[in-house]
C-alpha cells in the first residue's frame, strides 16, 4: 500500500466491519430483551390488577353463598381497573410524543411503542441534520457559481439570487421579494422577459455598466418557478469583434491586389501574339484563381457587414419577389450550360416583401446557384415564393441533388464548412454562401430551415415573419 494512500489497512478495515457486525447483534438482542422485559411487566400488571379481584370474589362468595355472582363482579372490576392503567400509560405516552428529551420509561407493552417512538424520532432528527447539511453545501455551491442565478415566481419577482447576480445584475439582498422587471427597465430586456421561456437567449448590455455585455435566458422549473441565468460573454464579443475587425481589414487590403493581378492576367491572356499552349494553361489557372480568390473577398466583406451593422430600417423597403427572382433564374440557367437542368418557378407575384432588395438577392441567388452547383446533370430545381399554412412568407428551393447527411445540417452555415472540399472547389464554391443566407435572415427577423437526405435531394426554406409580407393588387 502506498504511504500517501489515506484509507486504513486491511486489517484495520476488517477489525472495523467485525466491530460493526457485534455493535449490531448486540442492539437486536437488547431489543428482543426489552420486549420480553415489556411483556413480562404486562402480565405482572394484569395479574396485580385481575388477581385480587378474583380472590376477593372468591371470599364473598365463599361467605355468601347465597351471592355466587359476585366474583364474577370483582373479576370484572380488576379488569377494568387494568383497562384505567393501560389507558393511562398510552395517554402519557401520547403526551410524551412532542417532548424530545423525555427519559421516563412507560412499564408493560406501552413501553415499546415509547421506544419505538424514540427510535424514529432520533432517525428524524439526524435526518433532518443531514439534509439541513446538504441545503447549506448546495446553497454555498449556488452561491459560488461565475454565471449569475435569480430564481423567480410566476409574478416575475425575486425569491433568490446569488453573488454572481449581485455583482451583474446590480442587485442585493434587499430586492427579494421585489419584481425584476421593475428593477430593470430596459425595453429590450421586458419585452424578452414577457416573452417567457420558449424564447432564444438575450445578449444586452449589463445594467450600469455598458461595457459589459451579458447574455440571458430563463428556465421553468417546478410548477411556478423560473431560473435566470446570466453569464458574462463580453471577452467573448470582444474577441468576436477582433475576428471580425482582422477579416474586413485583410479583405479590403487583398482586394486591390487581387484586382491588379486579374487584370494584368487578362491581360497576358488577351495578347495578339501566338502563345505557349503551357503557357496559356498556366494563365488561365492563374485567372480562376484570382477571379475565386476576388468572390471569397467579397463575400468576406459582405459577411462582415452583415454581422457588424444593425440593419438600417430606412434601408428596408417593398420588394417585388417576381422581379428579384426573374434575373436570378436566367442567371442560374446559364451556370447550368450544358447539364440541362430542369430549372422551375412557382412565384406568386401579388405577394410583395419587406426587407433590402441587394440582401435578399445575395440571399435568393445563393440558395439558387447552391441547388444548380449540387444538382446531378438533368436534375431538377424548384423555386417557390409563396404563403405556408401559417401566413408566413417563405422562400424555398428543393432539388433532386445528392442530398445531406443529418449530422452535416447543423454546421451547414458555418464559415467555410463543406461535406466534400473537392467538389466545392470545382464547382466554384467559396464557402461562405449559406452563412450569408443564413445573417441576411436574422437581420429580416427570418430562420433558415433546411431538409434534407441522403440521395433524395435537399429544401432550403427562408421563413419571413408574417407581418413581411405585403399584399400587392
């Protein structure tokens, strides 16, 4: 055994569990002692009642021969005179119940159910010891959580909170009982609150501290209880905003060189001047690579405008779906060339959107060009524009391409992520479409709902709010 390790030695282990083993033995035997103790004073009782009834019946009878029936009197009178004590002994011992340090001993068969009694309540009381033990470590632990923690009622108001949503929240100890969103009146904050459970987690700025940027959401628990967590996330956005800081500067300075490079390639390539088939192999990979490398560059500064700005309500305005769509499909139809793709529209043109005409084309034609690009030769793409059974306007693009595995969906509109690198390469993909889709959606209050299987094609569906859509006669 190792001299670090803290157990005892086997031997002192075994001593232990053979010491438990007779304290046990021991404790049952003085119980069954006990019992038969308490039964042994039961019959001694009775027969100190009932015996010297009996013999003075017997006495009067004897003397009285004529009164044969009293015996039968006095038996009867030293059993009741046993029922006075035996109700006697369990009224006290009723009386005894509350009384935690009560030591008399109840004679006869009362006397077991008093240590029954004391039993239980001592089992009770180190119950309660412990679990008053538990409830202090576990409120300790809650206290000493980083993520600040306020417990509330159906009313909204305060039965808890910890260190953490003193120190972030600005509360105290002296707002329990009081309502939350009377404590913190930021609009965005009540109107989340209101909202209830179902709703995302909030990210908004901590009261009396605007650098400081937290992020909440609310759980239910138990029937009228609701839990709200708060945890600091502002080295998060800050480190978020350094990203994106890096990405728009490096993309506006790649930008001219890339510029200059197409142009003296197209250049080159443009020459009257009979050139080197090698040569002009090299040249024209140089052009893809260039022309590729400018669409990730737009796109990166794209992306990064659409994350760093708030959208522009002045921006916002009604779009003609139809005409925003027409162009996208001619486009697409092209990009199909020879494939011959089965390139379809259902467009409902009287249904009208609210939103930014150059956002929501980069979205469209995103969705549109991805369907072709994956789509088999021959396949087919079907464009809709159209109210769901809700009343929401929703914009969806199914194909019979080869289709998603599940575990892809999820991390479909990450930055740069592909299923097959090589094929997004060949086909001209920068990586970055379904991400723009998906910012170009939070922005217009939409979600982005994708389906799809193995080899049974894909649906991508942009989901507008029902109050973007705009009946147009």
């Amino acid at each position: 055994m190792s001299q670090n390790d803290p157990r005892p030695p086997l031997t002192a282990r075994l001593g232990e569990g053979d010491s438990r083993e007779r304290r046990s033995r021991a404790r049952l035997a003085r119980r069954a002692q006990a019992r038969v103790q308490a039964w042994r004073e039961e019959a001694l009782l009775l027969a100190a009642a009932a015996l010297p009834a009996l013999i003075a019946g017997l006495l009067l009878t004897a003397w009285m021969p004529a009164r044969t029936g009293l015996w039968g009197w006095c038996a009867a009178l030293g059993l009741g005179a046993y029922a006075v004590s035996l109700l006697w002994r369990v009224a006290y011992l009723a009386r005894s119940l509350p009384i935690a340090r009560e030591r008399r001993r109840v004679p006869g068969v009362p006397g077991l159910v008093q240590a029954r009694q004391r039993r239980l309540r001592r089992t009770w009381y180190r119950r309660q010891r412990r679990l008053a033990r538990l409830l202090k470590r576990y409120h300790h632990s809650a206290m000493s959580v980083p993520d600040a923690m306020v417990v509330l009622t159906e009313e909204r108001e305060i039965a808890w909170l910890n260190l953490a949503a003193i120190d972030m929240l600005g509360l105290s100890r002296a707002d329990i009982g009081l309502r939350l969103d009377n404590l913190w009146r930021a609009p965005a904050f009540t109107d989340w609150l209101d909202q209830g459970s179902d709703q995302p987690p909030l990210e908004i700025a901590a009261p009396g501290d605007e650098t400081r940027t937290l992020s909440l959401r609310i759980e239910p628990y138990g029937s009228d209880r609701y839990l709200l967590i708060g945890r600091d996330v502002t080295a998060l956005h800050r480190l978020q905003g350094v990203r994106q800081d890096f990405v728009a500067n490096v993309s506006h300075e790649l930008r001219t060189p890339l510029t200059v490079l197409a142009g003296y390639v197209e250049t080159l390539m443009d020459a009257e001047e009979e050139m080197d088939p090698q040569m002009q192999r090299i040249l024209s990979n140089m052009h893809q690579q260039a022309d590729r490398m400018r669409r990730i560059v737009e796109d990166l500064l794209l992306l990064s405008r659409l994350e760093t700005s708030q959208p522009d309500e002045e921006l916002f305005e009604e779009v003609d779906v139809t005409h925003l769509v027409e162009p996208i499909l001619a486009d697409a139809r092209l990009v199909s060339g020879e494939e011959g793709h089965q390139i379809t529209a259902h467009i409902e043109p009287s249904l009208h959107l609210r939103g930014v005409p150059r956002e929501l084309q980069s979205a469209f034609s995103n969705l549109v060009f991805n369907a072709v690009k994956y789509t088999p030769a021959g396949g087919r793409v079907d464009v809709r524009w159209e109210r769901d059974e809700t009343g929401r306007p929703v914009f969806a693009v199914h194909d019979s391409g080869i289709g998603i595995e599940a575990r892809h969906i999820p991390r479909l509109t990450e930055r740069f992520y592909r299923i097959d690198v090589g094929r997004s390469r060949s086909r001209g993909g920068t990586g970055l479409g379904l991400a723009i889709v998906k910012h170009v959606a939070l922005r217009h209050g939409a979600r982005l709902q994708i389906d799809s299987s193995p080899g049974k094609g894909s649906c991508f569906r942009i989901l507008f709010p029902v109050e973007r859509g705009i009946e147009s006669h």
